[in-house]
C-alpha cells in the first residue's frame, strides 16, 4: 500500500480578556475586550484565512480526490466568525461542502476540560458536535484534544463518547524507538484508533519555516526517505501558520500551493482524510501514554497550562464552579463558561515564557472567576425562587 498523507489544520481564536478590576466585581459582567476581539479576528481573516481557503478551493478544483484534508474549528472561532467576518465563515462552510475535507471534533471551548472533570469534558465535546451540525451540517467522526492533550484515561474517555478514531503527539518519550507514521490503538479501548502528528514535519511549518527554509521538493524527499513499512504521515498545525504567524512574503503560500505537486513528481503517496485511515490500515500495537502529554514545549508535557502555583489555583477555581454551571441553562453564562476555559488563559500563566505577564493575568483572571461564581449562585438563588413561588 502506498503512504498515506494527512493534512490537518487547526483554526482557533480565543476570546481576549478585558481588564478587570477588583471593583468591577458583582457590578460588570462583561469580560472580553471587544475592539480587540473584532481587530485580531478581522486581521486574521485578511492576512491568513480568507487567502488560504482560496488556495486550498484552487487546489481542490485543480487536483479533484488527490488532495484531501481536515479541518478543526473551536467554538469560539465560530462564534468570532459568525460576528465579526461573516463572509469568512461562508468561505470555510464552502470548503467543508468540497467534499474533500473532514471535519474534526474537539472541545467547544478549546478547554482543558478533559485534565478536570469527565462530566464537564463529555459536556464541552457536546456543545462542540452541536455547533458543527448547525454551522457546517456536518457530525464529526475523528477526534481531537485541546493542544493535542491525550492520555490512555483521556482515551477512553473519547471512545465512550462514540469516537473510534483520535489524533495526538507523537512523542518521543512514550514511543520510544517506535515511529510516529503507523496508526495506533488506546491502552484501555483497543476500539479506538490513534494517530500521531509528525512533529518534525509539522514544526517545519509551523515553527521553522523561516528559520530553517525549505523546499517542498524536500520536503517531499523526506516523506519519500521514510521507510516502505511505515503507511501515514500526519502534518497537523494551525492554520494560522498561514499568512498569520509568516506572513505571504515569507512564501508560505507558495509552499502550501506548490506542496501537493511535489509529493506526485517525488512520492508514491496520496492525501487521505484522517477517518479513512480506519478503514485502511491495521494499528500495528499500542500507545501507552499513563501519563497526559500535548505537542507543546520540547517536554511534550502540560507545563505550559498546569504546574505552577497560579495555574493550578486558577485551574481549581474554574472547575470548582462546574457543579453549579452544570444546573443552570442560562445562555449567557454557558457562553462564558465556555469561553473562560479556554487553555490560552494558563498559558498566559505559565513562568517559563518572556512574553508572558503572569501575575497581572491571574489577578486579572481571577476578579473575572469571583464575578462569574457570583453570577452562578445568583442564578440559582433566582431558580430556585421560581420553583418556590410555582408551588
């Protein structure tokens, strides 16, 4: 069998933070800064989104079924989407309705859920299926974790949701001497699949494209140069990548245009999407991963979002409120549940970054987690009146 090649992006916008002060606490209960909000999601949609959805529909009425790809879409991306760059939504419905591309699932909002609380996890992957069906008119099959977080409980969790296929890193300290370019299965459900990102040919993309130049008649060559043996190689990165993070002078575009070209002159192989490597390939053993890893930092580990003193009390008192926001149906507080878990916010937590601002970010974050927990118990104060008053 020829080697296959799985495409995948991540397009993703978190939600920024206003500045909150402590004495806008029980008074104001708005949290994100809108300007920047509409600035960054419409710069983006210039810069990155709207010029690479017009390579990928170019490649696609070039190319028919020799090219394919995967999509990954967080809820907060719709949502920004949908309100600041309508058209740009359009372009990516038109896209999906290709046919050429499958649409992952992951969490609603690109949370870290999946490290705190089974319940409020399966609920975020929920929430997210809904959204894909009313957007896109589409159900995933395949899924994802924020920053590829994986672990054989986290697994299993997955496949009691119905997913029998799950994308995460291939990394080196729990493969081993193996390699990343065969399709896996979970330690405790054998039923679900797993794939792994090649990290090396992602990062060529994603974070040495400048730094380290190259060709995609090389980039092809090292595709060609694996071994016979080893049936798919999975290139996931953000689509950000594109226009966004290296901008069109780069020649990132160029890259991506001319990429598929090069893997026909140079290569056997052919762009599948994710779910058909399924009904493919046989997983040839297992990914045994007891402990959470991610694709980030050379650690491949969760210190960019847990570990330190303000993540982890930020991260306790997020879930700590989830057995009230469980009984509430209130609209807008669901809104900004989902938004105020996005894993963005410990990032910018983290002490081992320069660019960061930790102490700043976790005041500021906090102020806005005692207003929402205030909310919460109002809410249910005011629900729990009404249920008096009816009997």
């Amino acid at each position: 069998m020829n080697k296959s090649i799985c495409l995948c992006f991540q397009v993703h916008q978190p939600y920024r933070l206003r500045t909150y002060r402590f004495f806008d606490i029980g008074k104001r209960h708005f949290y994100y800064d809108e300007y920047n909000n509409r600035t960054v999601i419409q710069r983006v949609s210039e810069r990155c989104y709207l010029p690479m959805n017009e390579l990928i529909m170019d490649m696609i009425a070039r190319y028919g079924d020799k090219v394919k790809f995967a999509f990954s879409f967080s809820g907060s991306v719709i949502e920004q989407l949908d309100l600041y760059a309508p058209s740009t939504l359009d372009s990516f419905k038109n896209i999906l309705k290709s046919g050429n591309v499958e649409l992952l699932a992951e969490t609603y909002g690109h949370s870290l859920a999946s490290l705190a609380n089974k319940d409020a996890f399966k609920k975020e992957v929920l929430a997210h299926k809904r959204l894909m069906r009313e957007v896109f008119g589409m159900t995933p099959k395949t899924f994802h974790n924020t920053e590829l977080i994986y672990s054989n409980d986290i697994g299993a969790d997955v496949a009691e949701m119905g997913y029998d296929l799950i994308f995460t890193e291939g990394a080196k300290h729990v493969l081993g001497w193996r390699s990343p370019n065969y399709m896996y299965f979970n330690a405790k459900n054998p039923k679900l699949k797993v794939l792994l990102r090649n990290d090396r040919l992602s990062d060529d993309i994603a974070l040495n494209f400048t730094s380290s130049p190259i060709t995609t008649q090389d980039y092809a060559l090292k595709i060609k140069d694996f071994p016979e043996t080893e049936e798919i190689v999975n290139i996931f990165v953000n689509y950000e990548t594109f226009g966004e993070c290296y901008a069109a002078e780069t020649g990132i575009f160029d890259f991506m245009r001319y990429l598929p070209q090069a893997v026909f002159d140079n290569t056997d192989c052919n762009f599948i999407m994710p779910h058909q490597a399924v009904k493919l390939m046989q997983p040839m053993g297992v990914f045994d991963a007891p402990i959470p890893l991610s694709c980030c930092d050379e650690e491949r580990d969760l210190s960019p979002w847990i570990g330190n003193s303000m993540q982890d009390d930020a991260f306790n008192t997020l879930y700590d409120c989830y057995n009230m926001v469980k009984r509430i149906k209130n609209e807008e507080i669901i809104r900004d549940w989902h938004a105020l878990q996005d894993s963005s916010i410990f990032r910018d937590l983290c002490t081992k970054y320069d660019d960061n601002t930790p102490y700043d970010t976790y005041i500021n974050y906090m102020n806005i987690l005692t207003d929402f927990k205030l909310r919460l118990e109002s809410e249910l104060h005011k629900n729990k009146t009404k249920k008096i008053v009816k009997q």
